[in-house]
C-alpha cells in the first residue's frame, strides 16, 4: 500500500432511492478521519435518475466511485462488485437509507487497528423520521451486538473478505428476497475464528420510512430466507426468542388465526365467536403492550393492529413454509 492508497473502503449499493443516496454520500465526504478513504457506490441498475446523480458526485470528487451493474440483481452481489472493487484493507458497508455520523469511518477503523476482523457498529433511528413514524414504518436501530450481522453499519477485513469469497449470491438469485445474506457472512466469518467487536461510538443514523401497509409486508415477507440461514448455521437459535420462534408475534398471531378460523366455519355460533376473541387475546395483548407498540403514533388504533395481526399471520406462514422447504422446524 502506498501513502495515497486508501486504508478504508466505503462500500454502498443503491436501488431506486434517488431522494435519499445523495444524502448517504455527502456523509460520508464528510468523514472526520485523518486516514484517505474511498467511497464506492454500485448503481444496482437504477432507473430512477440516481446514476445521474452519482455521475455529478464522481466527477467533483475523486474520492468517489461510481460501480454502475446493467441490471437489478440484489444488494449481496452489488456488496461483492464493490468489495472486489476497493483497496482498503478495511472495508465498511453502509445502506443508502443511512446517514453515517462524521466520525463513522474513524471509530470503524479504531476497532479494527485493536484487533477486530469484524466491526458492528451503532444504527439509530432518524429522530425527525420517528417523531412522525406510523404503525408500518420501517426502521432499523442496533445498539448492541446482534447476530444478524446486519449491513447497514458493518465492516470486513479485507483479506477475510476473500477467504470467505464474500456474500453468497444465491440469497438474491435463487431466493430473490435479498435477505439472509449479511447474516450468513457474519456467521461463516465467526465460523474462520475471527474476532467480531461491537463499536458502539460508530454511529449511523436509518432512515425512517413512511407508514405504508403494502411496503411494510413486502419487507417482512423478505424473511422467509431466515429458514434457510438457521438451516446453515444452527447457533442461531440461541439467539432467537425461543429455538423454534423466530418472531415473538408468530405464535400469538397464529393462535389468534386458528381461532379465527374455527369462527369462520360456524359464523352464527355465538360459542365460535368467544373462542375466536379469546384466541385473539394474547396477541392483543403483545401488541398493546409487549411489543411497545403504544410509542408507535396512530399504532393503537383498531386498524392498525388489525393490519399488524394480518401482517404477522402471513409472515409466520410464510416462514414456515420456508423452514419445511429447508427441513427444520421454526415459526
């Protein structure tokens, strides 16, 4: 490495989220840290307006560089152009819903000079975006170590970057719900010995989303690669609430289904229709107040948790049938 290569490589795909990806890069121009660093964004196809975007971003500052792939295929193979792109021997992957604090790269860089393979950092939620998020908006905050490995705030060592040989692809090409993958990486990396370390002082800030039914569900449904992860790496169900429960909502919401159901085949039966709201009780009950959902603006409202009851049910069927297709047990 010479004195202009640069120590740390910043890797982000981006889809179709020309409002927010120019925000993620100008924070990252930002950086307050005395070693060079190189951004490099993969264009995962876009059509939205965002290449133009990154083109003015390239051109103004030769930091930047623009990966453009001639078709969508999903943000693992997008993270692996970008790695194999970089020549930091530390590389960090962020989202482009994210906003990182300018001392992001540095504390990610701290963490891996004392001896970190693995660097997970802190995600919060925008505190504007919050303050008027609904019952279906989408967020995500880490504030401690978790085994998802999630991408938005995480970072390799390059070289256990190529022994891994990176994100399996077949998350996106065979699943299509590009989920799963940066979790299966984090534990094929645990499984090489490396050290993971959380940095707590690494801080990005996610975006939250708008509060919106259809767009909340297809973010769930992209869950059911979680089967296929556990199938892999079977230590992750230590980690999961119970070992055969992946969300805390499946088992209420399916209890409440069930009695739905029974309801459903004598509508008239004043004695279904008791079961049916006692069925619904615990799950009620998870929602009001075990799931926190009273912080949530509007999330009280009888739709909304109506909604959330659907959402959940289709989730945890969907799971399931996933876990069979994988040959394990999990709800």
């Amino acid at each position: 490495m010479t004195s202009t290569d640069p120590c740390i490589s910043v890797v982000v795909p981006t889809y179709q989220r020309r409002h927010h990806v120019g925000l993620t890069v100008r924070a990252l121009q930002a950086q307050d840290i005395e070693q060079p660093y190189e951004i490099i964004v993969v264009d995962d196809g876009t059509t939205d307006g965002t290449a133009d975007i990154l083109e003015d971003f390239a051109r103004d500052d030769a930091r930047v560089h623009v990966l453009r792939r001639p078709r969508n295929e999903g943000p693992g193979p997008a993270r692996n152009a970008g790695w194999r792109a970089a020549r930091g021997h530390v590389v960090a992957f962020t989202d482009d819903d994210c906003v990182p604090d300018r001392g992001w790269l540095a504390a990610v860089l701290a963490a891996s000079d004392r001896g970190a393979d693995v660097v997970m950092g802190r995600t919060c939620a925008d505190p504007d975006g919050l303050a008027a998020a609904g019952p279906f908006s989408h967020w995500v905050e880490v504030d401690a170590p978790v085994p998802w490995f999630p991408t938005c705030n995480i970072a390799y060592r390059r070289s256990l970057l190529e022994e891994l040989g990176g994100f399996d692809e077949s998350f996106s090409a065979q699943l299509r719900l590009n989920f799963g993958d940066d979790t299966d990486l984090g534990w094929r990396a645990l499984g090489r010995g490396a050290e993971a370390r959380f940095a707590p002082d690494a801080v990005v800030v996610h975006e939250v989303t708008a509060s919106d039914f259809g767009a909340w569900w297809r973010a769930r449904f992209r869950r059911v690669g979680v089967p296929d992860v556990v199938a892999r790496h079977p230590g992750l169900r230590a980690q999961l609430p119970w070992p055969w429960v992946y969300q805390r909502s499946h088992p209420p919401a399916l209890l409440g289904a069930l009695g739905m159901l029974a309801w459903s085949l004598r509508p008239r039966s004043w004695r279904r229709a008791l079961l049916a709201a006692v069925a619904l009780l615990p799950y009620v009950r998870f929602r009001v107040r075990g799931d926190g959902v009273l912080a949530v603006r509007g999330a009280t409202r009888p739709t909304a948790v109506a909604g959330l009851f659907v959402g959940d049910v289709l989730e945890a069927a969907v799971t399931v049938r996933a876990a069979v297709r994988a040959h394990i047990v999990l709800i």
